[in-house]
C-alpha cells in the first residue's frame, strides 16, 4: 500500500472554502493509488476562536496560569475540534473517516509537558483504519504518556506528527501543507524577491528551521532524515508541485557545481538579548568566571553564540528569560552588560564550506544598509550575525540581495 501522510497547518483549515481544498489534496492523493493519512493542526492563527494563542490565552484568563498538565489538556482541544470540523466535509464528499488523538493513533511521549519527546509510535489503530478503508484524521501536536496523559510536542509539533507517522508506516512521502509555495529562500513576508526552492537537501533545510524559518519544525526534518522518508512542503491553495526535501547526492561535487549558488537561504530569529559578563582576571574572580556557564545551566536557561574571550563571556539568549537571567548574576556579583531586543539573521548554505570571502561579502551586504553588527557565529555551512531587531528585515533583504537570491537573479 502506497501509504502518503498529508499534514495540514491551520490557515489550510481556517475557513470552509479552504477545508474544501484541503479535500481535494486528499481527493487527488486516492487517485493517485495511495492511502492517505491525514494530520491537522488548529484551525486558523492567534485570534481565531480555535487557535492555540486562543487556548492558551483562555487559561490564562484568572492570571494564574494552569500547571503544564492542563495547559497540555487545553491546548490539544485545538487540534481535536479541527479534525472533527474536517472529517466533517471530508465525509460530504462521500470518504470514510475516523478523528483520531494523537494518542489514539498511537503517539507515545514522555511527559515532558509542552515540549514532550516521542518514544514510540504503536501503529495498531492506524493499521486497522488502512485495513477497514478508513482515512485517519489526526490532531497534530499531541501524544499520549504510558499513563495516559495527554501531552504536546512544541509549537509547531503537528509537522512532528507528520513525520513520525510518515516513519512509522513506511510512507512513501509525507506532504506539509501550509499557506506558501514551499521553502523559499527568505521568509516572503520579509522578502518580497524570495524564491520557491524546487529542492533542498535535509540538512540545509534543517539548519534553516533551526534557524528560525518556521516553515518547517526542525525535529520534523530530522525524523525524515534519519528515515529517509522525502517531505513535500506545498500550498493547499495552489496545484504547484512545491519543494522536495531529500537526502544529499552523494556524487555531487558541489565546489564545481557552478549551477548551485554559494547561499541557499536566509533565516531569521527574533525576540533575542547579548549578555556580556566582564572578569577583572583577579583571583576571586577566577573562581566566578569558572562557574558562570554552570550556574546559568543550573538555572534552566539555555544559551547561543557563545564566544569566550580572556576577560570576557559574551552570550545570546531568549528576551522572555532575561530578566531571570539578570536576576541571577546581579544576585551572585557578576559585572555584565545586556543589549536586548536583538534578532539572529543567519545565511546557511552546504556550498560555502571552505570558501574564503563569505564573511567579507557579509559585513560589507550591512555596513552599505547601515547596519551596525552586534556579534557573529559561523559553522561550516552558516553564518549568523545578531543585530538590533530593528533591522531585521533591512538586514535579511540585503544579504539576499547581495548572495543573488531572489527570484529576480533566476534566468
Ligand atoms: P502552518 O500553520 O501551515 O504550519 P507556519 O506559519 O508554521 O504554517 O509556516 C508557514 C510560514 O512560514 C509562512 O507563512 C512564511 O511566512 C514562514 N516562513 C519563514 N521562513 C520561510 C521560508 N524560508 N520559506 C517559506 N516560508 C517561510
Ligand atoms: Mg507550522
């Protein structure tokens, strides 16, 4: 059986003209001669009356927050109430359905609460559906402890579904609906020049999601990855064929490839504060300077762009865990300097391995825009600068400008 798992994200499911579209992708896919299975996310975006923010805000309405139990309980109702509003049309249309949890279809977490881990995917009920003809409809972003507990997977999760269950049954592929032409080279509510990618290899769009292009979870490519299942990013409202995630060819020699440019793409991260901690090289401050990344890991708070200079820490980390971070080395003496407000813009491209000059080509794409560099990080495939968010978008249009990205360049 040619098994095709087809998720759909919220705007895909946001309205009954859009359900209907959402119908013909499933339509089309028994033609084909395969057997969907269907995952759904919340219907709509933050103030739509479903949507997750919508939930989580509802719990929030007596200022205590719920514990992370019921917060999960809460915010898996979005994803139930969107299968059951599609199942709906998708039985008008005359197709056998079931709605599904995350749970009923057999996703079992940890009980990480709003963040859980899957550990296995129990693939009975999702086999006697195939056996009986019966499309499973299931909520994304959810799963199951082994006691029963409802948990979710992060923001985003439901593409984790996807691609979990795509692994579980052998899928031949899993398709991510969503409301762009697929992985674009720049997100293209920022850039008006982004172009759709045909395809891109696993790794390079994995960065990307890591990265901060929220098309795509980033666990949801790995999980295809490691199991080699090829993942569709398409536009439920369009026929175009979208962007094939796949695995690297291994013959490519990508240095004399001259048809591959240098950049693939241009992600971007928001919401970020620098902390510079400074250290007098004393001996007392010796002691201090040995244990700072311990206390803040103590601390639950996780941090980025580490650079370590003789007298000096600098790190990123999220605004929402500053002021807890302030906090904390104010309370143990620490002199520091926090810049708040920051955005992480980051070039990735497997082709810039070894290559001199990207660097260069960077600082001088944001010295001609004006933009003042905060810090940078690089690996072998990025490169990452952080600067105030205010120049985020001027940041992330001219360095697609200036590695020749935009649809424009495309002959
Ligand atoms: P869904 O609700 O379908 O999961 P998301 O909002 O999570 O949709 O993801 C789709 C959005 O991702 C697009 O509307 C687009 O603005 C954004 N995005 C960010 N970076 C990219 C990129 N490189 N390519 C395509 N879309 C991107
Ligand atoms: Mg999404």
């Amino acid at each position: 059986m040619n098994i095709l798992v087809q998720k759909f994200g919220g705007t895909s499911v946001s309205s009954s003209e859009r359900r209907e579209m959402v119908v013909d992708k499933i339509e089309y896919a028994v033609k084909q001669g395969c057997f969907p299975i269907v995952v759904v996310s919340a219907i709509g975006r933050s103030g739509d009356p479903y949507a997750t923010d919508t939930l989580i805000n509802i719990a929030r309405l007596n200022e205590d927050c719920p514990n992370p139990r019921e917060m999960d309980l809460i915010m898996s109702c979005g994803e139930i109430i969107s299968c059951v509003v599609l199942s709906n049309t998708l039985r008008h249309r005359g197709y056998n359905c079931v709605v599904l949890t995350g749970g009923q279809a057999g996703i079992y977490t940890d009980n990480n609460f709003g963040d859980a881990e899957i550990l296995k995917v129990d693939t009975a009920k999702l086999c006697e559906c195939i056996e009986k003809n019966l499309i499973p409809i299931i909520a994304g972003f959810q799963g199951i402890t082994e006691n029963n507990e409802i948990t979710t997977l992060g923001r985003g999760g439901s593409d984790v579904t996807g691609s979990i269950i795509g692994e579980a049954l052998n899928a031949q592929a899993v398709e991510i609906y969503t409301d762009v032409e697929g992985i674009m080279t720049a997100d293209p509510k920022i850039v008006a020049d982004a172009a759709v990618m045909d395809k891109i290899f696993y790794n390079e769009v994995f960065q990307m999601a890591e990265y901060g292009a929220k098309v795509i979870h980033p666990r949801a490519v790995e999980i295809a990855m490691r199991s080699n299942v090829p993942l569709y990013i398409k536009n439920t409202m369009s026929n175009s064929p979208g962007t094939l995630i796949t695995s690297c060819d291994k013959n490519r020699n990508y240095r004399q490839d001259k048809s591959q440019k240098l950049i693939t793409a241009i992600a971007n991260i928001d919401n970020r504060s620098q902390v510079k901690v400074r250290f007098d090289g004393s001996v007392a401050d010796k002691e201090k300077d040995d244990i700072l990344f311990d206390l803040i890991a103590n601390a639950g708070i996780s941090i980025d762009m580490i650079n370590i200079y003789p007298k000096t820490k600098v790190f990123i980390i999220e605004n929402s865990l500053c002021d807890k971070l302030e906090a904390l080395i104010k309370a143990n003496g620490y002199k520091y300097e926090i810049i708040r407000n920051c955005s992480k813009v980051t070039i990735i491209g497997n082709k810039m391995r070894g290559i001199p000059g990207v660097m260069a080509k960077v600082v001088s794409a944001l010295t001609k825009s004006n933009i003042q560099l905060i810090q940078t990080s690089d690996s072998h495939t990025t490169i990452s600068c952080l600067l105030n968010s205010e120049y985020t978008n001027a940041a992330v249009n001219a360095l697609h400008r200036e590695f020749g990205l935009g649809k424009s360049n495309i002959l």
